[in-house]
C-alpha cells in the first residue's frame, strides 16, 4: 500500500472516533503528548472519556463552550482514556466523563461541579484563586491554609453563577450579597468590614460575596453598575424583583445594624405553645434565654371566644417581641400543678402569667393586669433589668404532667350519662332527714 495512503487512513481512522473536531479549542492529548499537561506551568483541565459513552457526547457542547471562554487563561483537554488507557489509569479514572484540574500536578482534583460550561469555568476560578492565595503565602497548593478565603473571610459564603439560585433565591434565610470586582478599591476597603459582619451575623443573617466580573450572568440580572453593590435578599426571594437595596453604611457596624433591622423585620412571630408534655415545655422553655409562660382560666370558666382572646393578646404581644427570641407557652389552670407551684402563679386567680430564666433558675410574676399594655409594660421593664426576680424553688424544673392538648372547642359539663354510678353503693350516700 501506498504510505501516503496508509497516513490518510490512519488520520481518518483516529478523526472518526474523536469526540471534538479539528478546529475544536479543546486540545486533544494522546500518550505522546500527554507529558506537556505535567511539565507545563500552566493549570490544565483534563476530561477523561470515551467516544461510545453518552454522557462524554452530551458532554462536548459544554465543555467546547468552557474551552473557548478559558482560551488564553488555562489549558483546556480531552483524552480518549478508552484508546490511551494508561494515564487514566494513574490517575483512577473509573467512569466517563472524568474531569480533572491540574494545579497540583502530582496531585490533580476531581471537579465536582455542574457538567455546563459555567459550572465547569466557576470550579477553575476557584481553583486560580486557591492557587493565586496559596502563593501569596507561601504554602503549598491544597493544604488547609491555602484553601481558607482570604478578604472575604470564613463567614462569607462564595456565590457564583451556578449555585446563586440554589443557595440565595426561594432560601429560607435572609441574604445581603455584595457584588464586587478584584481591582475595585472600594471593594478591599469594604472585605474586612464585610467578613467581621458575617461573623457577627452568623445564624441571622447569611452574607454572601459574589466576583461581578467572573460570572457576570447574575451581575447582569440584578442590574449591577458599580462595585461594590450590595443588595437584600429577604426569606423566600424567588425572583431579581424581590431584591432590595442596602441603603446602610459601609463599616462593620453599619452593616451588622442594618442588617438585624431586616432581619427583625423578617423574623416571623413565635407560636404559642400549649404545654401538654415534657417535649413541648423544653421546646418552649429550654431552648430560649426567657420564655413566658400563661395559664389561662379553665374552659368552663371562660369558653373559646374568651380563650382566644388571651391567645391573640399573647401572640401579639409575641410578635411585637419576637426579636428578643423568647418561647411563649400556655396551660390551662389546674393542669400543670406543680408548673404553677414552681412559679407561683396557681390559686390566686387566672389569668396569671410569668417569666422564667432556666438557665439562671429565676423567674418573675407578671403583678399588673393581664392586658396586652399590662404585658408589655411587665416584659419591657424585664427586659431592661428593672423587674424583681427570684429564685425557682429547690434549683429544678417542675414535671410536666401529659395532658390532651385543648380541641379549639367550649367545654361542655357531663351529663348524667356520663357519669358511671355502677361502682356506688347506695347505702353509704347520705340520707335525706325527712
């Protein structure tokens, strides 16, 4: 056969099984050229596949549009691991598509990340950065001190383009996200307020810190013009319309003040817990610095109507509170007896209401009338250390005594069916004197 034509067959043999063409920005690797991934200083990032797989082929579109958008920055490859087993082998690949980053060249990372191509050049970001930080201090690509953020700190949760929707829209918590750009000088003087605000936030409000000029898809939807921007992101957000504006200052405190105003705001008032077993006192007692606790009247001393409207002044007043995170609990009387032995509140008269501090064991009685003014007035004084306090009794919780819990319903007296006389000797009932 002609050597010529032996070539064009060889070439038309290997171009029939590549998964990405000739003019591709995808740099096809071979056992022969494989060895410029390793020596080279640049990062590369390397897919592992195999032509006959499916999700390799699904695959290509994304990975072409990840290598054209990384041209110039980092090296992006693809080697047919069916055909060159034997580097797939060194580096355990197992499965198809297997992509791997290779700062580290000993040591290259799996990327984890979402198979587009922003989900692939969000994970080398972040991998330049690592790398970037880890040379700026002198330490080791991957190792514990590399790895932790810099500027932004631990508390700020990195945002990109790929997890933004997941992580801050149709979130149950409440979100402020600065939108920033490396070369932006107000944006390092803002890192370190923003970071020691996050801490101090930690639990109330999440911060968030997203690169505009990295993933600019999300700096496009939210209409970003000038760095930094920081925008409020309140519970359940489902959409860039429910996005406000921070309008506060740019020091720790500010944001921190600002912030728990919002957060304040966005707090939903405490439910009013029924106590009817242990769980439900500890849930309401135990688990918070206060919590108020009321025993309401029996019911048939005061039926619902009358029972609800304590139960709305108290939820009133729970929310008009709700930033202090007490629990708000209620009994009905004579059912808790030692809980009203404990705080005093049984055998004089119901209403009654008071506070109890279970990690200090002190509690405070509520001597005013039980009004939402009366109530506010007694809570507000607590709150500002002015309310006469004493200690619980013995230094231990009462017992709860398990009880149903009230069907919404008016008491109803029972009947003379009810009552079961089959067990009474008729004898021993006193005798009418004729």
């Amino acid at each position: 056969m002609n050597p010529l034509c032996y070539v064009f067959l060889v070439a038309l043999a290997n171009s029939a099984v590549a998964i990405y063409p000739s003019n591709s920005d995808v740099i096809e690797l071979t056992d022969d050229n494989f060895n410029q991934v390793l020596q080279s200083v640049e990062i590369w990032v390397v897919e592992f596949y195999a032509p006959w797989c499916g999700h390799c082929q699904r695959l290509v579109p994304e990975y072409s549009k990840a290598a054209k958008a990384l041209k110039g920055i980092v090296k992006v490859a693809a080697i047919d691991a069916d055909k060159y087993p034997s580097f797939a082998g060194r580096y355990g690949v197992q499965g198809f598509p297997t992509v791997k980053i290779f700062v580290d060249k000993n040591k290259p990372q799996d990327f984890t990340g979402d198979r587009t191509a922003v989900g692939i050049t969000d994970e080398v970001t972040k991998a330049i950065k690592n790398a970037i930080s880890a040379n700026l201090q002198g330490v080791p690509y991957g190792s514990s001190k590399s790895s932790k953020k810099s500027s932004s700190g631990d508390d700020v949760v990195e945002l990109t383009d790929s997890n933004f929707d997941k992580l801050v829209l149709n979130s149950d918590d409440i979100w402020l996200v600065e939108f920033f750009a490396p070369w932006c000088g107000h944006c390092k003087n803002l890192a370190p307020h923003w970071a020691a605000a996050a801490s101090e936030l930690k639990g109330k409000v999440k911060l968030g810190a997203l690169d505009a000029t990295v993933h600019s898809s999300k700096a496009q939807e939210f209409n970003i013009r000038g760095y930094p921007t920081i925008k409020f992101f309140p519970s359940g957000t489902s959409s860039s319309s429910g996005a406000e504006e921070y309008t506060g200052g740019r020091t720790s405190s500010d944001i921190v003040s600002w912030a728990m105003q919002k957060h304040q705001e966005n707090v939903p008032p405490p439910d009013i817990i029924e106590i009817v077993n242990e769980d439900t006192f500890k849930a309401g007692c135990s688990e918070h610095a206060l919590c108020v606790v009321s025993v309401l009247p029996h019911i048939l001393d005061c039926q619902a109507s009358c029972r609800n409207e304590y139960l709305n002044t108290l939820r009133s007043l729970g929310d008009k509170f709700k930033q202090k995170l007490w629990g708000w609990l209620w009994a009905e009387a004579g059912k808790q007896p030692e809980l009203e032995s404990t705080l005093e509140i049984g055998g004089f008269g119901y209403p009654a209401l008071a506070v109890l501090n279970v990690k200090k064991m002190k509690y405070s009685i509520l001597r005013g009338s039980f009004s939402e003014d009366g109530i506010k007035e007694f809570l507000r004084d607590l709150s500002y250390g002015r309310g006469t306090t004493a200690p619980v009794k013995g230094a231990a919780l009462p017992e709860i005594q398990a009880t149903e819990p009230w069907d919404g319903k008016d008491g109803e007296l029972p009947t003379a069916d009810d009552i079961d006389l089959s067990d009474v000797d008729l004898d021993d009932l006193p005798k009418e004197e004729l």
